[in-house]
C-alpha cells in the first residue's frame, strides 16, 4: 500500500478516535406505588364500603398522572367499581369496592406491573342483628373536654381543642393529644396556636386541619359568633402553620374529605343562633377555598359524613330528625329517611359503609345505624351513659367517641374513652 495513503488512513483513524460520542442515557428509576387508604375494612356481606382504595403512583418523589392502574378481586369474591383507571395530576387513583357473600377476608389487587402491586384487605363479617355490638373502655383523656374535635392519620387519632366547661366556648383550650389504639395510650403534641371550642377537624394528605370554632376574646354577652381561623398541623415536623380561613366564621358546622377536599356544611355563630346553609370546599393543594352547592336549608350543630363518595347530612338544631344527601355527580340533593328517636345535635361518623349515629338531648345513649342500600334505620346497642358535643371517629371498623358532655349530669364534661365493637 502506498505510504500517503497509509497516513491518510491513520490520520483518519486517529481523527475518528478522538471525536466525543453521545452520552449515554442515564437509567431511569422505576414507577413505584404506595396505598393510601382503604385497607384493613370491615364490612357486612354485599356491602359497599365507605372508604375508597386510594392508591399513588411515583418515580423516585415526584407523582405521575396518566399511569394505568389495573385492579382486580383476588381473593373471596365481591366486586371492584373500575378495572382500569388512569392516575390524576397527583398520581392518585381510587376506586369502590364491594365486598363478597360470604364471611371471611376479601382482597383486591392494585398492579401497574406483575411485581409492582399494592394489595388491600377487608374481613366481612355476619350481617348485624338489631341492637347488636358492646362499648367498651378505653384510656380516659388527659383532662375532662367537650367541644373537641378528632381526625385519624395513619394509625393514630388525634384530638384537638375543646374546654373543660360550659361557658359559651369561653375557655377554649389549645390541647392536641393523640391516641394510638394499638396500645390504649396517650401522647401530647404541639398546642394548636389558637384556643378554641366547638371547632372541626380534618384529614388531608397526611395533615391535620383545625377549622373554625369559637373562643376567648370573641364572646360577648349578646354574641358567640363563630371563627375563621384554619390551622394545620404536620405530625413529621411538630409544626403548625395557618392556611387559608374560612369564607366566614364557622362554630357547630360539620367537615368531611371527600375527594381530597375538605367540605365544610353549615355551622355559623352560636349566639345569636344563626345557621347557614353553605358548603364551603377546601382544595389544599392551592390552599384556597371555593363555593360548593348549598343544603336545602341551614343546619347547626349537625353531623355530615361521606358514604361511597355521597354527602349525607343528618340532625342538627332545633330538633331535627331528617337525612339529605348530596350527590356530586349530579349536583343535586336529596331528602332520606329520618332518625326514628334522635334528634337536634348528633354526632356520626361512616362505619362499615353505613351511617353510624349517637347524642341528641334526652337520648343521649341512643345508638342509630343508618343503611344507604336500604334507607332503613336500625338500632345498635345503646352507649352507657350517653354524651354530647364529643369528638367521634373510626378506626379499623371501630367506632372512638372522646370525652364530650352528659346533659343528664348537668353539663359536666367527660374525660371518657368509649369504644363501640360491632
């Protein structure tokens, strides 16, 4: 070979060895997904569950919208409302779950892929007969409160607010305790920064949210108007913060999450009673309120819980006995059957994918067990004693009622734990 040729193909060689090549691309970290609610229920068979299976799809941190999720019953039968549902802008995908016939643990499966799954459990157990399930005792509350509020996040239950006598919310107190049912014990956190009674509670995202009350400096002798104030807690840093505040001051209303919003019905001042029939919603990812559609009529001191992604408002003062529900799918209500001996305020919380309800004047022992499939009321077995104004949640197919007050004992305020076993 000629020598210029053999330098122009070393020359060429060398050139080629010295050009930058592409970079390589980085690998990309797998789709991960965490359960967030809906796991662990109990239910009767047939039923629908109250509380939906929520799941969230993530790489690395940050949230993805548009992934499919597939869900499917694996074990004892029942049904799933969507076999196939795509995440929203927060990587979030829920669906209704209706359990099997027969006694025994049901499950679903949410897969994205064959080794990336969240697995949810429900036992169903045998249809209650009338005036069935025992109360039992729990750890007594670190001071006697009525007028206080609760939320569960995670595994724990966390109280806040109050006062410790009846005085037209005047002192309301800053206490935020939580219990954890696990071990029936009591643990202090951070004081919220504003005192109040008669508040709401609420969880959203892993974050709890005081809302609205009344308090000290804001009571005069013709006047016991409600708060404004919204505060939320962060049970990893031990911190409160403000957000945004009610559209108007709120004391006896009731708050619900449904679909990752906190809805805020009714309430108003205590004194003069002037209730109001707004629905006020809570969007905690712009931390802004907006307008909802309003009830019928104004409630006070009533009860309202989400049941298969409805609205059920129930009770309130004076002496109401009557049931509505709100239907978001078609922005429209509708009047149920009433409360057969409660009445005026109650407490009531979703247990079981029914309406479970308590405390009204003069029978503040009555138990009533409100069925969607069937608009039937039913009893249950009646709390001993009975109380009014306390704080009432769900854990684990349990109902919790914390401290309140019993009009039988003159108002006093009660430091009792009462647990109801279906």
């Amino acid at each position: 070979m000629p020598r210029a040729m053999l330098a122009g193909l070393m020359t060429l060689g060398i050139a080629c060895s010295t050009d930058e090549t592409e970079p390589e691309d980085l690998p990309t970290a797998p789709l991960r997904m965490e359960g967030i609610s809906g796991d662990h229920q109990v239910g009767v068979p047939l039923q629908l569950l109250g509380e939906p299976l929520l799941i969230r799809v993530l790489r690395d941190t940050k949230p993805l919208a548009g992934v499919q999720v597939s869900w499917a019953v694996i074990g004892g039968g029942g049904s799933v409302s969507e076999d196939l549902i795509l995440t929203d802008a927060q990587g979030r995908a829920q669906i209704h779950w209706t359990l099997g016939a027969s006694p025994g643990e049901n499950r679903v499966r949410a897969s994205i892929a064959p080794e990336t799954e969240v697995l949810f459990r429900a036992a169903v157990q045998p249809a209650c007969a009338e005036a069935c399930g025992q109360w039992i005792e729990g750890a007594p509350l670190t001071s006697k409160r009525e007028g206080l509020a609760a939320a569960v996040i995670g595994d724990l239950i966390y109280l806040v607010g109050g006062d410790h006598g009846f005085d037209w919310c005047e002192p309301g107190t800053p206490i935020l305790d939580v219990y954890d049912p696990s071990t029936n014990s009591w643990t202090g956190r951070a004081p919220m920064p504003t005192p109040r009674n008669g508040l709401m509670a609420a969880q959203v995202h892993g974050q709890l949210f005081a809302l609205g009350g009344c308090g000290a400096g804001t009571i005069s002798a013709n006047s016991v108007p409600g708060l404004s104030i919204t505060e939320r807690y962060d049970p990893e840093t031990g911190q409160w913060a403000d957000a945004a505040p009610l559209p108007y001051g709120v004391a006896g209303g009731s708050a619900v999450v449904l679909d990752g919003k906190i809805l805020v019905v009714g309430g108003g001042p205590f004194w003069p009673n002037s209730p109001s029939s707004a629905v006020s919603v809570y969007d905690p990812v712009v931390n802004s309120w907006a307008q909802g559609d309003p009830m019928p009529e104004p409630r006070i001191q009533h009860a309202a819980v989400v049941v298969g992604g409805q609205l059920y408002v129930l009770g309130g003062q004076p002496d109401r006995r009557d049931l509505i529900r709100f239907d978001p799918a078609t922005r429209e209500w509708t009047e149920l059957a009433s409360m057969a001996r409660l009445n005026g305020p109650v407490s009531a919380v979703e247990l079981n994918g029914q309406i479970f309800a308590t405390a009204s004047y003069g029978n503040t022992g009555v138990v009533e067990v409100y069925d969607p499939a069937t608009n039937v009321w039913s009893r249950r077995a009646d709390l001993p004693g009975g109380r009014i104004d306390a704080a009432i949640v769900t854990w684990k197919g349990r109902v919790y009622i914390f401290g309140g007050n019993d009009d039988t004992k003159h108002w006093q305020p009660q430091s009792a734990t009462s647990i109801f076993v279906p």
